[in-house]
C-alpha cells in the first residue's frame, strides 16, 4: 500500500518503519521539518514528499502521530486537498476531538490509540484501532513489531481506550513530581523521603525516574493532559486534576532538550517547588 506518514517524530518513526518492513511503501511530507525529523525519516527507510499535496498523490492511507494540539489542525489540511484515502489518526485525543476529525472523512476514518514507547523492540507498542476500516489498517502491521489491535465501539474507542490508559501512567507521574515540589516548598523533602522509605518503599526512585522520563516529553503531555481532562468532562467526571498535571507538565516544557531527561532536581526548579 502507499501510505503517507504525518510527522515522523519519535513515535510515529517507528510506526513508519514497521509498515515499510512490511513492504509498504511509505511517504513523509519534508516541507517545514527539521534535519532531525530527516534524519529519523531515512533511518526509517521512509521517501521524501516536497508537500503535502505532493505526498498525497496515489496514497492510499495517511497516517497522522503529531502533538494532540495539532490533530485537528494537520487532518484538516489533509481533507482540504481533496485527499479520498484512508485516514487514520493515531493521536492521543479525547474521543470528541476524535468524533470531529471524524466528521472530515466519514467512513475512511480510523481511530487510533498508541500505548507504549517507540516500537523498535517486540512487545512494546500496542496501536489500537477503531472505526469501519479498523482491521483493514491493523492487518497492515501483521508480524511487525507494531502490535497493532482492532477493538469494538467505533470511532472514538481507540481515543478513549489511550485517554484512560494515560490518565494514570501520566497523570500519577504528573502527581508524583507536583508532591514532591510541594515537599520541597515546605521544607520536608528528606523526611518525605525518609517515611516513603518505610511506608511506601519504591516511592522516591518512581519520583526520581518519573522527572527523567517526562521531562523531555513534558511540552506534549500538557496537551494530552487537557484532552484527557475533556474526556472526563464529557463523562460528567471531575477534570480538575487532569487540567493541573497539564498545568505541572507545561512548567517543565523548557527541559525537552536536556539529553537523557532532567533529573530531580532540575524539575523541581522548574515546578517553582523551591522555598523562597
């Protein structure tokens, strides 16, 4: 199949890999990206588009792994050019974001849910899918090493299904690292450590590895942070807390360049948890 990949970051790299090491043919768009984004692309064995509506042409599936803020925007640019393939978005958005991308592309819609790190290694990803072409995609990832898992319910089950899922892994990181700057503020730190030790062992090496896991990934949780939170105000749940781990991860959005994340320290600065 010809298959446009939008964007291939971190993520969605993988996700192109996986399809050419199926044989697909797979495309990304060069206008506009940096020479990271190049370089990830070749490493993934993916072809040069000059545009978008050059890569469209004779596509048959466009793929979209972006930042949750820019998922309406990137499939709306994909609808204006008259694109009639399938579009599978697989970004971490509410089930309401995902029933307005939706509504572009009608039938050829899939949704798509990404839990798990990069899939340069068996067994890490799982990409679960929703909507009438559901099985149609996932079969185009059978025996890679992207999981890739057709579920019931429609479009907006795939989102839904990631929006839970990331309520907890993110948030109680989100959680985890605010507790810690509000120790730090009121000058109990050590004797929180001290009593994790003893109550809640694990605790405080979770904290420490949860500011070197986000941080560098902490400007695009804030967004997935929000979609979330308006996954639970659909549900008529309180979305409080999820609108504050958005809140905490877009304080720590100045350290995605730091190599090999942040340490403790350094996200606890940028959370403003020191006394002053």
């Amino acid at each position: 199949m010809n298959i446009l990949l939008l964007h291939p970051g971190a993520m969605g790299a993988s996700v192109g890999a996986a399809l050419v090491a199926n044989g697909h043919a797979v495309q990304w768009v060069v206008a506009g990206r940096s020479e990271e984004t190049r370089t990830r692309a070749e490493n993934a064995g993916l072809r040069p588009a000059a545009t978008l509506e050059k890569g469209l042409q004779g596509t048959e599936l466009a793929i979209s792994v972006c930042p949750p803020e820019a998922a309406f925007e990137v499939a709306q640019a994909v609808r204006e050019t008259g694109f009639a393939g399938l579009y599978l978005d697989g970004n971490a958005v509410a089930p309401a974001t995902a029933v307005k991308i939706e509504r572009l592309f009608g039938e050829r819609y899939v949704d798509g849910g990404i839990i798990g790190p990069p899939a340069w290694r068996e067994g890490a990803m799982r990409f679960y899918l929703s909507g009438a072409a559901a099985a149609d995609v996932a079969a185009l990832f059978a025996g890679s090493l992207v999981d890739a898992r057709a579920i019931a319910g429609g479009s907006g089950a795939a989102s839904a299904l990631k929006m839970c899922y990331a309520a907890f892994t993110k948030g109680s990181s989100a959680l985890l690292l605010g507790i810690r700057a509000l120790a730090e503020h009121n000058g109990v730190s050590a004797d929180l450590l001290a009593e994790w030790d003893i109550s809640q062992p694990g605790l405080a090496a979770r904290s420490n590895a949860a500011a070197k896991s986000t941080s560098s990934k902490a400007w695009r949780f804030a967004g997935e942070m929000r979609e979330i939170a308006a996954t639970f105000a659909a549900a008529e749940l309180p979305a409080g807390f999820h609108l504050a781990a958005a809140e905490l991860y877009a304080r720590m959005a100045d350290l995605k360049d730091i190599p090999g994340g942040a340490d403790i320290d350094a996200v606890l600065a940028a959370l403003g948890g020191a006394d002053t």
